[in-house]
C-alpha cells in the first residue's frame, strides 16, 4: 500500500520534472517536498523524517530500494526524482560517487555537525551515523585479556574459533581496507590468510547468525557491526544469543577500533536541492541524531550528541580516527585480498 502511494507521489514528480524540461513552470508541483532513495529500511527513518516534516513542513516521500538504487539514478538521469541518497556503508556510497550520481553541497551546519573525517571533503557525501565492528565474544569460552586486536585474530591461538559472515559484505570489506590503509597490501593479506586459517566455519549468514553460531557453541568469537547488540538485546528471540556473548572493542591500546557510517548524499540531478540540502542539515542537527542514537543503537556524528542506554553500557572506547575516503580508496585492493586469501 506504502508502495502504491509512493507510486504515484513519484508519478507526480516526474511529471512535475517532465513539465520543467518542457519549459513549463511546474515549480509549484515540486516545492515543500523532498524525494529520498534509501538503502535504510523505512521503518528505521520515518520517525526523523517527520519530525523533519514537523519542523520545515517539507513533506517526504521514500522510496526503499535496497537493491539496484545506483542503476535506478543513473537510468533516470535528470529525469530523477529523487533528491537524496541515504544509504549505509562508505562502500555503497563510494559507489554512489564513482558512478556519478551526486552532487556537492556547501553547507556550513553540515561542516560544522560532521567531523571531517566522516564526511566527502568536496561535500558529494555526509555521515549520519557511525556504527563500529566490534568482536562478539563467548561469555563462557573467552576469558578476559584474550582479546585485543583485529591483527590478533589471525594468530593460532583462534584457530578453529572464529565465525565471519561472507567476506564480501561491505562490512567486512571496509574493515579489510583499513587494514590495507594501516599496514599495506602485504599485511593486509597475510591477515587473511590467518583470518582463513581461525574460521570454524564457511562464511555464511549475517552479522547476527554469527553470534546466535556463538550462542550455539559452534565458534567462539566473531566480527560484527555494534548496533546489532543493541537490536539483539531488544529482540525477545535474539536476546539469548546477546547474553551468550561481550561486545569487545579491539585496539585500544593502539589506533582504536574500525567505524563505518551511514550517510546521505544530494542527488545530480536534485530539482530540490535546497530542500535536499534542509534534509541533511536535520539529520545531523541534535534532534534527529538523538533520535537515530536511540533508534538504531547507533553512534551520533555529531559530537556531544549523548548515546543511547544501551550502547553507553558497552562502554566509552577509542575510535579509528581515520577518514572514511581511506578506507574507501582501499576498498577495491580488499576485495582482491580476500578473493586471493580465498575466504568465500
Ligand atoms: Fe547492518
């Protein structure tokens, strides 16, 4: 039903932007509104969306496409709809970039919301959240001071431990290229080929199969993103799998551990781009990064924005500070590692 009214909203759009290219002031069809391409889930951003809409009276109107979002916005061109891009993963929105289909923003709220290290310098995207890959590890099988870091997890003593889901999620991808970011491309591979060497089992399932794996004895310890403990925790079919395990946060004592982000970015062809741009600036102003904090136990980019309960119980740790455009420079050098290491 969501589907259908969308449907026709975006009918309307194009029509109102078929009516531009004619030469026809159709602006009127396109004010006080906004057009949002997501890889998030709707459920996960409707409540920030209408309290945008509350505050700007812009109204919104989503579509999700988890898949082929990039295809779609380079097929329609300036025919386009859309006017942002949320999407999670600095991978999907490298990709976004490296296709062509977002444009720079000048923005001095956004620059002053979003540490630089979270955000494209030339302004073609911005962090809305950061999430970091942590290590789930068994209460009952890995005893304090065993854990410390990611370059730890191909040494031996793992082996026959460790649970991963498939290499090539964008996840897994970008921690491998801070790796190579950190250490270089050999390093990098010798990591994996240790990695291989720990793995109890064949990549399979997502970031929350690995800690139910755990739950069930089949490994000890496993990667994955950080807000899953939050949804685990929150699951009353999950929640035994969360108490199976400790979140851990690795290198501490060193660089700190791998962040990844959501974030959003204003279509080419945005025939809104001032409401686009009203958008972003919401979603990293404190309201909507509270929200999100909550919502989606993820971190806020905006600093001083407080954490939910349930992530602050995990504890405060040390963030890699490096910029999200690194790891996404080495995100193609990663791929080929763990295509060579051959970890499925
Ligand atoms: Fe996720």
């Amino acid at each position: 039903m969501i589907g259908r009214t969308l449907g026709t909203r975006f009918f309307a759009s194009v029509a109102a932007a078929a009516a531009l290219s004619m030469g026809i002031a159709a602006n009127a069809l396109a004010d006080g509104e906004v057009n949002i391409y997501s890889y998030r889930q709707p459920f996960l951003i409707k409540p920030m969306l209408n309290a945008f809409t509350r505050q700007t009276g812009i109204k919104t109107n989503v579509v999700y496409a988890p898949k082929g979002m990039i295809t779609r916005l380079q097929k329609e061109g300036r025919n386009s709809p859309a006017d942002v891009v949320l999407t999670v993963d600095i991978g999907r929105i490298n990709d976004a970039v490296e296709a062509g289909v977002l444009q720079p923003v000048t923005s001095r709220k956004l620059t002053a919301n979003v540490p630089a290290q979270d955000r494209d310098p030339s302004g073609l995207w911005f962090g809305l959240t950061r999430r970091a890959r942590v290590v789930y590890a068994s209460r009952e099988r890995v005893k304090a001071g065993e854990l410390s870091t990611y370059e730890d997890l191909a040494t031996p003593k793992w082996k026959g431990r460790i649970c991963i889901r498939s290499s090539r999620h964008a996840y897994n991808v970008a921690l491998l290229a801070s790796l190579v970011a950190h250490h270089g491309e050999k390093q990098a591979e010798a990591w994996a080929e240790g990695l291989k060497a720990n793995l109890a089992r064949k990549p399979q399932g997502n970031d929350r199969a690995q800690v139910k794996a755990i739950f069930a004895g089949e490994c000890d310890i496993s990667l994955g993103n950080s807000y899953y403990m939050g949804k685990m925790l929150t699951n009353e079919k999950q929640i035994t799998w969360a108490e199976a395990v400790n979140v851990f946060f690795p290198n501490q004592k060193g660089r700190g551990a791998h962040m990844n982000i959501s974030g959003a970015g204003v279509t080419r062809h945005s025939g809104r781009k001032d409401n686009a741009v009203k958008l972003l600036e919401f979603l990293t102003d404190d309201l909507a990064q509270k929200m999100y904090a909550e919502q989606n136990f993820e971190y806020p980019v905006k600093p001083g924005v407080p954490w939910s309960g349930i992530v602050e119980s995990w504890g405060k740790f040390k963030a890699d500070s490096i910029d999200m455009v690194k790891i996404a420079e080495n995100r193609a050098t990663a791929i080929k590692i763990f295509d060579r290491a051959g970890i499925p």
